[in-house]
C-alpha cells in the first residue's frame, strides 16, 4: 500500500514487553519510556503498573507531553499477583476486582483512555458456564466503575501458557456479547502473538470477533521446543527461528482488520507492537527489527 498508515491506525508498542525489566511496575521505567516517546515513528504506546508515586508523576507529565494516544495495561497487575477475574470463590474475585479498580484509578491518573485486561484462569473445563457467569459479572462491574473509559478484554490461549478462560475467538465473542448487554465500553482485544497458540488462524480470529473487536496487538510466537525461552506466551521478535509469525503473516493480519473495516480511512484505531527481547537480545534491537517488519508488510498491502 502506498498510502500512509498514519491514515489509518495509530502504530504503538507494549512498553513492558519491549523492556521487561519494567513488567513487575518498577526498574527504569520513566527512562525507558521516554526512548519510546522520543520516537516519533509511534504514535502510541501502551503503559502499566507503576508502583513509584514520584515515577508516576513523572510518566503522567511525559505522556501529557507527547501528543500519543495512551492504553493502561493491567495485565502485570493481574498475572504478578495471581488474580482471577472469574474466581468461583467470591474472596478470591473480590481481590481480583478491587484490584482492577486500582488499575482503572492509575489509568486515569496517567491520562489513558483506554484499558487492557485479561481473563483468569481456566482450571476445570466441566464447570465452564459457572466461570463465564462469574467473569461476566466482575467485567461488568469494572465497566460501570471505569465509564467512559473504553476496556479492552485481550483474549489468550487456554492450554498452552496462561491457560485463561478466554480464548478462542468464539467463546471471547460471546462473553462479550453479555457485557455489552449492560456496558457499552467494552470490547475485544486480538494479538497476532496469541492467534497461533489459540490454535486459531487471523481470518477465523478476526472474523468470528468482528465488530466487537476496539484494540489489536501484533508480534510473534513459538509453539517448538519447551525449554526455549521464546516457548508460549513469550513474544519473541518477529523472524525468530521456528517462531509462527514473520511479514507473511503480519501481511495477512493487517489484510484481515482492513476486511472487518477495523482499519478504515480517518478511523485511526491503536494497533501495537508486543514484542520481547529474548536472551542476549536488546529491546532496542527488537524495536528496530519490529519497524522494519511492519514497513515491509504494509508494502505489500
């Protein structure tokens, strides 16, 4: 496509991924984060915890000042601390809640206007319906609480890493289906990272969520050797050898959010880069590697 993407999406990049020495809400965050808003081929990027009042401040001021489109991740927040949104045992959901109330709190401190999040887990395939039942519940009274604060339910594999409730592109859309019933601020959340450990294919993915899809990730996985730190959930750079995902496949991704009318002309919805650093690798090098990959995939269009 010769025609700018810059028409059509707002390109951005996971900060916790890309550099995750920051995942667990400290390190060198503002550092890191400035590097990204210095760059001026993303224009938006996507933030998390961050347990440092002074550090907060100081990202909230960065981002007020870098005219980016800003998403809260509060997926650290949920997965460090072993929270589940559709905990059978009221407590246990309870913690999990509170907690996504403090994630929706920093968002808006930080300026964000949209959410990221994910399901819990999902441990017992014979009580399905009770943990659909219990899910929806806290989504809905997360969604009331964040209004209008748009939230993004990112959909994950269900037996390969994370192992979460929500997976497979079907049942994600008919969770979501009964949260819009009562919150229209909520939606869905495709990664190109997660369609291949969700044993799903982008046209299946895309199409089965369709017009419920607000938010896309793009990166790599690896279904190959266990012991390699790229296995699963990992978000290895695209390219990486034995990995799943490369320009090819970005191309079709891309192809697939123009069919659904995801990307449209002026529409400019995020679309970000989740990608990590393996080891011996530097963030900065996969970043690199990331731009390179899209450009040539958006040729190609």
């Amino acid at each position: 496509m010769k025609e700018s993407w810059v028409n059509y999406l707002q390109l951005g990049i996971v900060h916790f991924i890309a550099y995750p020495q920051c995942l667990k809400g400290e390190g060198p965050i503002f550092e890191t984060l400035e590097r990204i808003v210095h760059d001026d081929f993303f224009d938006a990027v996507e933030v998390g915890w961050i347990k440092d009042d002074a550090a907060r401040a100081k990202v909230r001021d960065l981002l007020a000042s870098s005219h980016m489109a800003t998403v809260y991740c509060a997926h650290p927040r949920l997965l460090v601390n072993q929270l589940d949104l559709n905990s059978l045992d009221p407590a246990e959901r309870r913690k999990a809640v509170d907690e996504m109330k403090r994630a929706v709190d920093e968002a808006k401190f930080l300026g964000c206007a949209n959410l990221a999040f994910l399901s819990g887990k999902r441990p017992d395939p014979s009580r399905i319906e009770d943990y659909k039942r219990a899910f929806v519940e806290s989504c809905w009274e997360i969604c009331e609480y964040a209004a209008p604060m748009l939230l993004h339910l990112e959909t994950f594999d269900t037996d390969v890493d994370k192992r979460c409730l929500v997976g497979q592109s079907d049942l994600a859309r008919e969770v979501a289906l009964k949260v819009r019933r009562r919150c229209a601020n909520f939606g869905l959340l495709l990664d190109l990272s997660h369609i291949p450990i969700q044993h799903e294919k982008p046209s299946v993915a895309v199409g089965t969520v369709g017009e419920l899809l607000t938010a896309a990730h793009v990166g790599n996985a690896y279904l190959g050797d266990k012991s390699n730190p790229a296995y699963g959930d990992n978000h290895p750079r695209f390219g990486y050898p034995g990995g799943c995902n490369d320009v090819d496949e970005l191309t079709d991704f891309l192809a697939q959010l123009f069919k659904t009318g995801y990307l449209a002309p002026g529409k400019r919805p995020v679309v970000s880069f989740e990608v990590k650093p393996m080891p011996g690798e530097s963030s900065e090098a996969i970043i690199a590697s990331s731009k390179r990959t899209w450009k040539e995939a958006w040729a190609r269009l």
